[in-house]
C-alpha cells in the first residue's frame, strides 16, 4: 500500500521528531490523532443532532427485537437444539455494529474531531459533510 502525502509527512514527523521508542509511540498517537482529526473533516464534517438520535433510535430497536425474537424463539420450541439462531446472530451483530458506530460518533464528539450542528460549542471542522453516504 502506498502511502498518501499527509500520511508521508506525519511518518518524516516522526522519524525526524523521536529519538526512543517512548517517543515513538507517542508521536505515533499525536499522528493518528491529526490524521484521524483531518479524515473527520474531510469525510463527515459537522454532525447533525438529529443523525446521532436515529443511530439511538435504530439501536434501541433492534435491541427490543433481538430481546422478541429471543423470548419468541424459546417459548415456542420444546428442544433447544431447534431454535432457529440465525436470526438471532444476525440481529446481534447488527446491535453489535451499531453499537460499534455510535461509540465512535460519541467519541468523535467528545475528542471534537466533529462538531455537532446547533450545540453551543465551537465546531472544530466547520464544514458540511462531503462523503457521508460515499465512505472509502
């Protein structure tokens, strides 16, 4: 794989910048961190409210399903070895994977590598979303 421009000057950053293994590692996070900060910018933007709360939405349903589905499942079979997991697996990775992506909006926010639209606090990357729907 070959390495972009920023991604090339954040490692000359650090080889010229570290002279232990400790620093290292720490110019490394510094990197990731300005990396992370700048692919934020460049690819989500600011946050709208209304976004973070259908993640919220989606989760919670999907977590009342699962617990349905479940309660459904078992109390209608006899024999465990007949319950029919597939769904229930398919429902909790999708828990699990929402779960995952809600974790990084809210650490997103909480680190300000977004902003959050209509929130009084000063927005870090000041612009519009360009590749919500188009992720690389």
């Amino acid at each position: 794989m070959s390495l972009d421009r920023e991604t090339r000057r954040a490692l000359h950053d650090v080889l010229s910048d570290c002279h232990s293994a400790s620093q290292f590692v720490h110019c490394v996070q510094a990197a990731l961190d300005d990396l992370t900060r700048s692919a934020c910018r460049r690819h989500v933007g600011d946050v709208g409210p209304d976004e973070v709360f259908d993640m919220v939405s989606v989760l919670a349903t999907l977590k009342g399903r699962y617990i349905a589905e479940a309660l459904a499942e078992i109390s209608s079979k006899r024999n465990p070895a007949a319950l029919d997991v597939g769904r229930l697996r398919v429902l909790r990775e999708q828990i699990r994977e929402i779960e995952s992506a809600l974790d990084a909006v809210r650490s997103a926010i909480d680190q300000e590598l977004v902003g959050v639209r209509g929130v009084n606090a000063p927005s870090p990357t000041g612009s519009q979303p360009v590749l919500r729907n188009h992720p690389e």
